[in-house]
C-alpha cells in the first residue's frame, strides 16, 4: 500500500495534514512550503531523519503535531515512533503523543482522539492563534 496523505482546507485557508503511511515513512519527513495547521501522524516513522532538519521550513517551525502508535505493532515498531516523536520533539514540535494497546491499525479510542485533536486545532485557528 502507498502512503495516503489527506489534506482538507479550513475557512483559515491553512491546510490540515494527515498521513496515512501503511508502513511506508511519514509526512513528517516531507516538507512543504504551505503553512499546515498540524499534522496527524498514525503508528509511522521517519526512514530518514537528517531530512528533516534539511528541509524544515519555516512555515511550519512548532507545527503542531498529534502522533498516535499501537504498543503492540507488527508492522512498524513502537521504537521507530518513539524515535520519530523524540526527533520532531527535539526539533520544538509540540507532540501529543497516544499510544494504544493494538496492532498496526486503528481502534475507536484513537479516532475520538483524533477528532478531539481536530476540534481542538479549528478553535486554536479560529481564536486567531497559530
């Protein structure tokens, strides 16, 4: 399966980003020049970190991002997300790191996470904050 990224735009105008990897490395490591709202990182990792510091913009120095890993996953080990959550972290991300006791998948408590982590950043946008 290829990476999945779904992008929806607010009446903000700033574009919100989310990534679905299915084992292939993130959005994280994949810059852009627009400037995101977030991004939402689901049980990924970053095949290369050095990128990221080679093609951070400044558009998005602080993203905030909301990254999510199964504690029981086969496919993309718990430790490669850690690594990515310390890298970006380490980098002045604001992460809100969940895990969930699954496999590389999704469970019902991730997606009302999910969707709290969204209401969460519109409001934030539509207070005027970044």
């Amino acid at each position: 399966m290829r990476p999945m990224p779904f992008t929806t735009r607010h009446a903000s105008r700033r574009p919100q980003a989310t990534d679905f990897p299915a084992g292939h490395g993130s959005r994280l490591s994949r810059p852009t020049k627009a400037t995101l709202a977030g991004v939402i990182a689901l049980s990924t990792y970053l095949p290369t970190p050095e990128l990221v510091a080679a093609e951070a913009t400044a558009a998005n120095a602080g993203l905030p991002i909301l990254a999510a890993h199964g504690t029981e996953d086969d496919v993309v080990g718990l430790t490669l997300g850690t690594s990515a959550r310390d890298l970006v972290q380490g980098r002045g991300h604001p992460v809100d790191w969940r895990e969930y006791p699954m496999p590389h998948s999704v469970c019902i408590e991730e997606i009302i996470d999910i969707g709290a982590w969204l209401k969460a950043r519109m409001a934030t946008i539509e207070a005027g904050s970044p």
